[in-house]
C-alpha cells in the first residue's frame, strides 16, 4: 500500500512537471523577442487621437487594449473605430438569432463592445462581409478618407495589408485602403490635416502561426514584419468583449481548440508594428 502511495505520488508530480512544461513551450510561441513592451501606445507616441479602421465586428477584440490604455492612462486621448461591414456571413458560435438578421446584431454587438471599451466614436459600415475586395476601392479610400478628416487621428491602428493578421481579405483590402489614404493625406493635406503621424498594424505572433496555424498561419507569420511594440493585454477587457460578441462567444474554442481564458494565458500580449509617416513604409 506505501508503495502504491508513492507510486501516485510520482505519478502527479510528473503529470504537473509535464503540463508545466508543455504550457510554457507554447507560451513561448506567442512571445515575439523584437517587441519592446511599453505600458500605453498613445502615451509612448505622445499621439492623443487615434482612430482604428477595421473590417468587421469584433475585430477590435484584436487591439483593445490600445483603446482601453488610451483611456485609462489618458481620458483625454479621443478614440475612434471604424468597422467596414456589419459581418452578416459570419458563422453564429452560438446561434443567438435568425441568420437573416446576423448583420444587425453583429452592428450592435461592435458598437456595445465599444462603449465599453470607452471608445468616443464609432461607425459600423454595410460593405459585403467577405466581399470588401470586390468593390471598388477608390469608393473605400473616399469613405475612410472622410472619417479621417472627422476625426483627425495621429495615430491609425489598422491591419497589416499584406497579412491582415489573420490572413482574411478583406483585412488585408483595408489595411491597405487604411495606408494608402495616410499617404495621401501626407503628401496632399486637406483642411490643413495631413494624416496621422502614425500607423499602427496590429501583428499576431509568427511563431505560433507558424507552428500551429496550418497554411493560413504560414502565410501571415511569412508575410508581416516583425513587431516593434508590445502592449500586456487587458484580458478583462478582451473576456468582456466575447460576452458581449454573443454570436461569436465561442469563437476562440472553434478557432483555437482552447478556451478564451486559456489562450489569453498563452497569448498574452498585443503586437504591433510602428511606422512614423515621415518614415518609408514597406
């Protein structure tokens, strides 16, 4: 019987030396080396209007912690979103509504999870979910262009155009809408606006899409920059904002196999790529 004792006992010792080691080799995945961390983006950049423009509903979910610091550190720093289809295809993870209706409770899903992030502005546009390639972009870059000149951001956060983060297309169509319309303004100002100062992509971890992303991952790790900046992530903030994306509330488990809670464990910080305008973008 002592010797059964013993035996369970060295069992659950290596059990936990195991899981241990196992949580801490994929922890290392989302650490990316090159990033500085720094407490606030908009404190660091001294920037004290910022503006995101993304492509669907709870894609904020990606840098929220950039709105939330902005607040926090500085309540005077306005912020702005821009979300460039209501995500009406979107699969319901749960079903919460009628399909049909998909596009008007993911709109009100986006502007809920902004006001609780303290965002001070926001606009949820009808562009075809899944679809923004197809239309003209000139017609996109006059649209965020006009929110540009409302907002007057120095500081734009939006996606990498060559990966969109997650590989999807239409952030990748308007990540680059997003730079293209900064570059005009830089080089042709209006209203005595010359864009923003900064463009902020939002970068996911390389060697975590790499090892674990199949093809998909391989293609963004392969086609982003390696980042320059590093947020903590307020993980409160990001485990509020999936209770308040109901139709996508268990989007992380579907996605990642793991629950929210546990992915935010492992991915613990936000990623970014820094680029001054008066520097040359890639």
């Amino acid at each position: 019987m002592k010797v059964f004792k013993i035996i369970l006992k060295s069992l659950a010792v290596l059990i936990v030396i195991t899981l241990t080691a196992v949580f801490l080799y994929v922890r290392s995945l989302f650490q990316e080396e090159t990033a500085v961390e720094v407490g606030s983006l908009s404190e660091t950049f001294g920037s004290k209007r910022i503006l995101g423009v993304f492509a669907h509903p709870d894609d904020e979910q990606l840098v929220n912690t950039v709105f939330v610091n902005a607040k926090t550190k500085n309540e005077s720093t306005f912020t702005a979103l821009v979300t460039a289809t209501k995500g009406e295809v979107g699969e319901q993870v749960p079903v919460v509504a009628r399909q049909k209706d998909l596009g008007f409770i993911r709109k009100a899903e986006a502007l809920k999870n902004g006001f609780a992030m303290g965002i001070d502005e926001q606009e949820v546009w009808d562009y075809p979910d899944s679809g923004v390639p197809d239309v003209s972009i000139q017609e996109i870059k006059t649209k965020v262009k006009q929110s540009m000149l409302a907002y007057k951001p120095d500081m734009l956060l939006t996606f990498w155009p060559a990966s969109g983060a997650t590989g999807h297309k239409d952030h990748m169509r308007m990540g680059l809408v997003a730079t293209e319309v900064s570059k005009e303004l830089k080089s042709a100002p209006i209203e005595n606006y010359s864009g923003p100062k900064y463009i902020v992509y939002v970068i996911t971890p390389k060697k975590a899409f790499l090892t674990l992303g199949g093809e998909v991952g391989k293609f963004v790790a392969e086609n982003q920059p390696n980042p320059t900046h590093a947020l903590a992530s307020d993980t409160r903030s990001k485990m509020k904002g999936w209770e308040i994306h109901a139709s996508q509330g268990d989007y992380v488990r579907k996605a990642y196999g793991i629950p929210a809670w546990l992915l935010y464990l492992l991915w613990d910080k936000e990623y970014y790529y820094v680029v001054g305008m008066d520097e040359k973008t890639k």
